[in-house]
C-alpha cells in the first residue's frame, strides 16, 4: 500500500502523520505543502494554492507512482489539500487528518484528535495521546540495540529528553529544574539526555552538570535507544510529542512543570496523571507501573478498518473468460 504524508513542513506534525502512515502502509512518501500567503490565510476554508493543483509539475499532489491509498494529513494548511487529493483520485483515496481543524470532522474520512479536544462524530476517534513514529516493534529493536549507559553503572537509569518546548523557560523554571537534576544525580541515578531540539543552550548547560552523558547530535538520534533502555524518564511537561512518546514505553515518566503551562499541556498532564502514566519531577524518582499508552495503533486501526470497509463496499469489475487467443508461444499443436 502507497500512503502519502501531507504537512506543512512541522517537524512535529510529520513526525506524528509518518507514525500513523508507516504502522499501515509499506511505502510512504512525504509531501509538503507551502501555500503562498492568501492561500495560507484562507486555510482550511479556502481553495489550495493553484499553482499546486493536482497533475502540475514538481508539485505536492502531483502523484509520481499513481494515488495513494491513504493521505495522512496535520496542520490548517493541508486541509484543502486533502480535499483536492480525494477528488483527483475519484474518491478512491482514503484521507486522515491528526487534530481538531476549524472546519469540523468534515475534513477527512478520519479524524483523530486528543482526548481534550470537543470535536466528536463517528468519524471521529478521541485518544489520550497522540501518534508519533515510537512503535512497539522500534522500542523493541531499540532496546537490543548497543547500550547508551555507560558499561558497569551502578543505580537507576534514567532518560532525560529535553524536546522542545512551546516557550523559552522563566529563569526560576531552569534552576529548579537544574536543582532536581542534582538532586537525582546526588541519590544514585545515572542520567543520560538528549538535548533540545530548539536549541536552548541554557538547558543544554544545566543537564551537561548532572548527566553522566549528552548526546553530542553527531550521527543517529537516540532517542528510541533512551527511550527503550532506561528506567525511568524525565520530561518536560510543555511538549507535548515527547510526552506522548514517553508515556509509549510503559516505564515511569516524571514529567517537569514550568510555570504558565499552557491549556492544551495542562490537560494532557492531568490525563497522564489520571491514568496513572506520569508523576510531577522535582528531583525524586516514584516508582509505579501502567500499561504503555500506544494512541498510535489505535489510530491505525480505526483507519485499516475504514480502509478495508471501503474495499468491500467498492464495486468490482465483472470478470469474464480470457477469449482465447490465436496465437500461442512455443510449438503450434493442432
């Protein structure tokens, strides 16, 4: 099966259309759209940008191997564009929109959206997280993959992902939280961390005091090898996608709370909490167990599940008898 991927370019977006395309389908192409500024504005109500339209050269729904079978969609601007991709292929492409759009369920044949939204239809599938690329089959591979933690350490292991977060951190916020990584560092834990990926230094500064390493972003993300191989992890509350991610492998997550958390994280804390995936960092480790939260396969379930609905109710073409033909290859028996 060929699915496409349609943002706008947001690496978090992507990163959570590609967890869903890729749990479906074996081929998956990425395609990006950049509307020009009117076009963009007028997402998701308006038209798509015409020099985009379907079949124009080197554009992002011009298909190279035939439509897709599927389209996985996030981002206002890629509305319209899911629509254009469904007419062109004469409704034969099933479309998935991840979030709550403006314009209702009505955007895609699926709609996943986190439990906090209000959007409900029956196309409409409501989850505690959302997807993103941490599969089981990836965390598993991941975790016989060579050991990030140094040969030989005694004391819990502990992830740190710093992520990147939706505002620079108070001041008050970094040194609390550099306060609670000390104090983790001083009890026995070994701290590992990748850094983040905004770029803060500040933060990258205040773990490389208390990790025993940090991840230098030369070669391969190790991110799923943290993520499977430790024992417990540190996250920052106000992103969301390293949350959700972190909540996937099913050891205890102790998630940081700056100050000014934004509704959205808020919520999505205080959902982890109820389901007993996600305690308060401030230095100390709880230990608990829950069952790894995967929205990911969810989701894709619930699209399979439209996908081959689909199949069955599609008309199919009479078969008839091969006519026989006059000639054969090889010897002409009579």
């Amino acid at each position: 099966m060929l699915a496409w991927t349609l943002t706008d370019g947001s690496a978090e977006d992507e990163i959570r259309c590609l967890g869903v395309a890729e749990a479906i389908a074996d081929r998956v192409e990425r395609r990006r759209v950049t509307p020009r500024a009117l076009y963009g504005w007028l997402a998701p109500f308006g038209p798509i940008d015409p020099r985009h339209a379907p079949g124009a050269t080197g554009g992002p729904i011009t298909p190279l191997r035939g439509w897709p079978e599927l389209v996985v969609g996030a981002g206002r601007k890629t509305v319209p564009y899911l629509a254009s991709v469904k007419r062109a292929a004469g409704g034969r492409t099933i479309t998935a929109f991840i979030g709550a759009s403006l314009a209702g369920r009505a955007v895609a044949d699926v709609v996943a959206v986190d439990q906090g939204d209000r959007l409900r239809g029956p196309n409409v599938i409501a989850t505690p997280t959302r997807p993103h690329r941490m599969s089981v089959a990836r965390l598993l591979a991941a975790r016989g993959a060579p050991p990030l933690f140094p040969a030989g350490s005694e004391g819990r292991r502990v992830g740190v992902l710093l992520g990147a977060r939706r505002r620079r951190w108070h001041g008050e916020d970094v040194a609390r939280f550099a306060a609670a990584l000390a104090r983790l560092r001083d009890d026995g834990a070994v701290i590992v961390a990748v850094p983040a990926r905004d770029g803060d230094d500040r933060l990258d500064m205040v773990v490389r005091a208390s990790a025993h390493y940090l991840w230098d972003r030369q070669g391969q993300d190790p991110t799923a090898r943290l993520l499977a191989q430790s024992d417990a992890l540190v996250a920052p509350a106000d992103d969301l996608l390293v949350m959700d991610e972190a909540v996937a492998t099913g050891c205890p997550v102790m998630a940081f709370r700056p100050h000014g958390l934004d509704r959205r994280s808020a919520g999505r804390l205080d959902r982890l909490f109820s389901l007993g995936a996600a305690r308060i960092f401030s230095g100390r480790l709880d230990d608990f167990a829950y069952t790894p939260i995967d929205s990911t396969a969810e989701i894709a379930r619930a699209i399979s599940a439209v996908i081959a609905t689909r199949a069955a109710l599609r008309p199919r073409p009479e078969r008839r008898a091969p006519a026989r033909s006059r000639e054969t290859n090889g010897p002409n028996f009579r």
